[in-house]
C-alpha cells in the first residue's frame, strides 16, 4: 500500500539517452548551418545564419553543396563546394569531440563505474587533517590498516 502512493521521481531509463541522442543530432543540424556560415564568410566575405523555420527545411540543399540555400537574402557569390565541406567537417568533428568529452563526463559522473562514496585524498585531509587520519586510519581504510592486517 505504502509504494501505491509513492512516485519515482527518477526517469525511466530511455528517456535519457533518447534526449542525448535528439540533443546530438540538433547540435549537428546547427553545425552544419554553422560551417556554412564560416566558410561563406572566409570565401566570401559574408555571413548569414538561416531562420529558426528554415533549419530542416534548408539542410537538404545544403547537403547538396548549395552554400546559399536557406537564406533569405540573394548573394552574388557563395564559398566554393570545397570550402564548404571543409568548414563543415571542422565544424562537426568539433562538435563530436565536445559530445564525446561530454558523455565521458558524465559516465564518471553518474556511470555504473563511477565511485560511490569515497572521499578523495585532499577532501579526507582538509576534513580531518593528517594527524587525526594517521590516528584513525584503521577507521577509514579498514582494508589497509585494520587489525590483523600486514601483520605475521
């Protein structure tokens, strides 16, 4: 009776990595756009960033080498196919490598390896400095220095 009125406040364990996933595949769409940008500016001399609507809609033309599609604005000239797809590879390694660092993170965070309750080296020391933890060190290693511990 008592878990029929308690609610897990916890996700469920797709949702998740389900948001990791969209979030990842927004943030390559946005690179795309971005690396388009880049490259029409260092080729060009301009820079035009497509509207909010036209995100989706435009990435089609854009993966066909159009550095123009999408934008609202006529220019008379864009960045050659070259240099888009440079800047748009720089772009989006990038952007891997900052997901990448960001799921490790958060593996060591919150991962199954991550450790659960263990101080590190200077929080035990700013706690309880090194001659108290020299006293009590069977206390808190009790693997390392408890009794019958290294002792023939």
């Amino acid at each position: 009776m008592q878990r029929a009125r308690r609610h897990d406040p916890h996700p469920t364990p797709w949702e998740v990595p389900l948001a990791i996933v969209i979030g990842s595949l927004l943030l390559f769409v946005v690179g795309a756009h971005l690396g388009r940008g880049i490259a029409n500016l260092l080729s060009a001399g301009w820079w035009e960033f497509p509207d909010r609507a036209d995100l989706f809609t435009s990435l089609p033309g854009l993966l066909e080498s159009d550095a123009s599609a999408g934008l609202t604005a006529p220019h008379p000239t864009v960045a050659p196919a070259t240099m888009l797809w440079v800047c748009i590879a720089a772009v989006e390694l990038a952007i891997l490598g900052l997901i990448a660092a960001g799921i490790r993170a958060g593996l060591r965070l919150w991962g199954p390896s991550r450790v659960q309750g263990v101080a590190t080296r200077q929080e035990a020391e700013r706690l309880l400095g090194r001659a108290r933890l020299r006293r009590h060190a069977a206390i808190v290693r009790p693997d390392l220095y408890g009794k019958g511990r290294g002792q023939a």
